[in-house]
C-alpha cells in the first residue's frame, strides 16, 4: 500500500445510452483524499457524486482520467484496489432474507476474516450502530431506517483502509445519525481513510475534516468548513425577511442576498451596530446567526442546496 488513499485526475463521465442524448455527469474532477482523512463531497441532486463514488470504488468505468487507491491505478488493475475498499451504495439494502447478523457476518468472511474476528466485529458493529434489538429479524421486516443502518454496520465492520459511503444517514433518525458518525471519527482514528458524499450540511461540517463543494459534474470549491465559510466574507448572517425591496441600503456592509422577499446581508461584527440601525429605521425586523455553510454554499454554486 502506498501513495495517497484516493487521487482523481481529471476525472470524466459521459452516460451514453441509446436514443437519449448524452449526460456529462463528471467534467474533470481532480481531488485527492489523504490518508486517515474523513472527507465529504455536498452537492445537489444531480451533481455527480454517485457517480464519482462508483468510478473510485471500480464499480463504473471513467469515459477519461484516473483514479488511483493506495497508488493502485483502479482502470488498471481494480483487482488490487478492491481488498482495500469497502462501500456503501446510495439507496443500498441488506439482503431481505438475512438476519443483520448474519448479513454482517457472512461479508466479514466473504472478505477473507477468520471465523473468531468476524464474530466479534459482527457482535461490536451491531451493538455500535443499535442494531441489538433487531439483529436476529429477517432485514426484509426492518424498517428504512433500521436497514440503512445494517448497511452502514456492514461496512463499518470491515474496517477497510479506505471507505466510500453514499449518503450514509438518509432516512436515520438524529441519534443514528450521531452514532454514525462516532463511529466513523473512531474508524479514522484506527487508521481508515473516509470518504462520503451528502445534502446534509450539517453532516459535512462536523464529520469531515474538509469538503468538496461539488455542482454540474465539477468540483467549485474545495477546503475546510472553516475556509469555506471564510470565503463568504463575514462571519454574520443578518436576514431580514422583508428587506429585499430595500436591499440598495446594505449593499455597503457586505454581501446582499435576495430571495423572494426576504435579504440576507453578511456582515462582520463591527458593521452589525450599522445595519440593525437601518433595519430599525425601516421599521423591519430581522434575526442575526452565525455565518454556515449554507451560505459558503450558495457563493460557490449560486443556488442553495434544498433548492430544488
Ligand atoms: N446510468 C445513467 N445513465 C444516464 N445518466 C445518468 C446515469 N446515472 C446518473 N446519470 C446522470 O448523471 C448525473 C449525475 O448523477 P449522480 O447520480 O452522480 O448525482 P448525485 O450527485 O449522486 O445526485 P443525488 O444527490 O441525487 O444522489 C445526473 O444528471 C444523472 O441524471
Ligand atoms: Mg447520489
């Protein structure tokens, strides 16, 4: 094993399929992820994270460009990349007729682990992600949330080097989500390397060590939360949600954002005296929060993530 845990370069896909035009669903994507990084990549429906995720765990072919694992072209030679690697697929399910039990399992020694280790990984992942209640019912009787966290346990067990999960907490309630989470803090402590694509951007602040802002098939922006969120050039949201038609009256304390009828204005501390003054002025209100991502969102891509 060497070199970085993932390096894209230049990365293209166009999906021809007959009859229908074709889609350019990655436009060149270059990125590395170091390892023992938890990385995340937050785009929009549609922007080309799957797509990306399936090429780097060798599950789709690139049109051009490369990608290599632990140094291991994947076009090239998949077969030496794949025991380093394990994913999770978006909308993935855990097979209806297994026990979570047995399906975490039966992978574990699909993999290649001694009886002893699968046993005791399958009983410690079930256990981490709270599936004890449920790991001995057929996963065709489990809930959505119940089965998406046997997916994300499966995988979690392998350990491997280097973990690709496909919006891992769809559909899980807030305490699954936070064990998903701890889980995989710890995981990068041991060692692995994560990468993981989703629309939560709450997720990808404080699970990843940096991000790509990902839209159109390309890679806008890329750091950690904390220079993403510095780009947007304050650290206050003021949002007002009558100012639009006065927007001409911030524009000079920083950056204006109409929607609808509603303005957010970014501002920095010292400016916040000024602009309540005017809000006050015009007989409006407004409420005042910290800079998030949302916004480190919107200036990359124009358009915020929940937009449809
Ligand atoms: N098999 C396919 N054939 C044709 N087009 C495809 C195929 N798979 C994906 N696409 C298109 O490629 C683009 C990128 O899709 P992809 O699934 O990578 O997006 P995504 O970022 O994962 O979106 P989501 O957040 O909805 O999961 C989309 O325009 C999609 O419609
Ligand atoms: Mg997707």
């Amino acid at each position: 094993m060497s070199g970085e845990a993932l390096r894209s370069v230049d990365l293209r896909k166009i999906y021809q399929s007959r009859g229908t035009p074709p889609v350019e669903a990655l436009t060149g994507v270059s990125m590395e992820v170091h390892r023992g990084e938890r990385v995340a990549l937050l785009g929009r429906n549609g922007a080309g994270k799957t797509t990306f995720l399936k090429i780097a765990s060798t599950l789709l072919r690139p049109t051009s460009g490369s990608v290599e694992v632990f140094g291991f072209d994947i076009a090239r030679s998949p077969e030496k990349a794949r025991p380093y690697i394990a994913v999770v697929p978006q909308e993935g399910k855990p097979f209806f007729h297994l026990t979570p039990r047995e399906q975490i399992y039966t992978y574990l020694r699909a993999r290649g682990f001694a009886r002893e280790t699968a046993k005791a990984r399958t009983e410690e992942s079930l256990e981490r992600m709270g599936l004890n209640e449920f790991a001995d019912r057929l996963s065709v009787t489990l809930s959505g949330g119940q089965r998406q966290r046997t997916m994300v346990a499966t995988v979690i067990a392998t350990e491997a080097p280097l973990l690709f999960l496909d919006e891992p907490t769809i559909g899980m309630d807030p305490f699954a989500r936070r064990e998903v989470w701890s889980s995989l803090r710890s995981l990068t402590q041991k060692g692995s390397t994560i990468l993981l694509t989703t629309h939560y951007l709450d997720e990808a602040e404080v699970l990843s060590n940096r991000l790509y802002i990902v839209e159109r098939g390309a890679v806008l922006s890329a750091g950690t939360a904390e220079e993403l969120k510095a780009s947007v050039g304050g650290t206050l949201k003021v949002l007002i949600p009558s100012g639009a038609v006065q927007v001409e009256q911030f524009r000079s304390f920083g950056t204006c954002v109409t929607d609808g009828l509603s303005l957010t204005v970014i501002v920095n501390p010292h400016t916040l005296g000024d602009v309540m003054e005017i809000v006050e002025r015009s007989e409006m209100t407004a409420t005042v929060g910290p800079v998030t991502l949302e916004e480190a969102f919107l200036r990359a891509v124009g358009r915020s993530i929940n937009e449809d």
